[in-house]
C-alpha cells in the first residue's frame, strides 16, 4: 500500500480521515438543533449554512456547548450548577449570533 498526503495508507481509513470529517459532522448537527430551537429561520438556515464558514462554526460550537450541556443536566447533585448557568448562557449567546447573522444575511436569501 502507498502512504497518503494525511500520513495514511491508501484504501485504510487512517486517523487523520475521520478526525477531518468530525467537523463537518458537528456543524451539521449542531445546524439540526438550531433549525429545531428556531424554526422560523429554519430555511434560512439551511440555505446560509452551506455558504458560510462562519455560519458553520457558530453551529459547531452550538453542537459542542448543548451536548456538553446535556450531558451535565443528567448528572445527579447540584455540584454543575453554575456550569450549567453558564452553557444555557453560552448556547443562548449562539442562538443570538445566529439570529442577528441572519438577519444580515436576509437579502441575499428567498423567503
């Protein structure tokens, strides 16, 4: 087998393969929960979302602070309390970057 610009063999999936598509993956789903927490801009979103880097980071980053959310709101006691404050602050934040982002973006797509 020949080794690959990633480091990888050709016809293995290396390492380097799956952690470069992990991102995309993210993204989508954190555009998923979005288009679910904001269903009035959820056309919009999905056209903007495969023009836009930016659109794109901010649903991976809504994707990582709701699971890691999620994941603290099943942990029994009250010891994340203030943690869990703070991501329901933090995906609250997203979800307006991503309202005012498309409203900036409103005359470029149909309604």
């Amino acid at each position: 087998m020949t080794t690959n610009s990633s480091g990888g063999r050709d016809g293995v999936m290396g390492r380097g393969e799956a952690d470069e598509r992990a991102p995309e993956g993210t993204a989508r789903r954190g555009l998923w929960r979005l288009m679910l927490r904001l269903p009035g801009l959820r056309g919009k979103l999905q056209i903007l979302a495969g023009r836009s880097e930016s659109l794109a980071g901010l649903c991976e980053a809504y994707e990582d602070a709701s699971v890691t959310l999620e994941r603290m709101l099943r942990e029994p006691g009250d010891a994340n309390c203030a943690m869990i404050k703070e991501y329901q602050t933090i995906c609250g934040e997203i979800e307006s970057d991503v309202i005012q982002y498309c409203l900036t973006q409103i005359a470029d797509v149909p309604e």
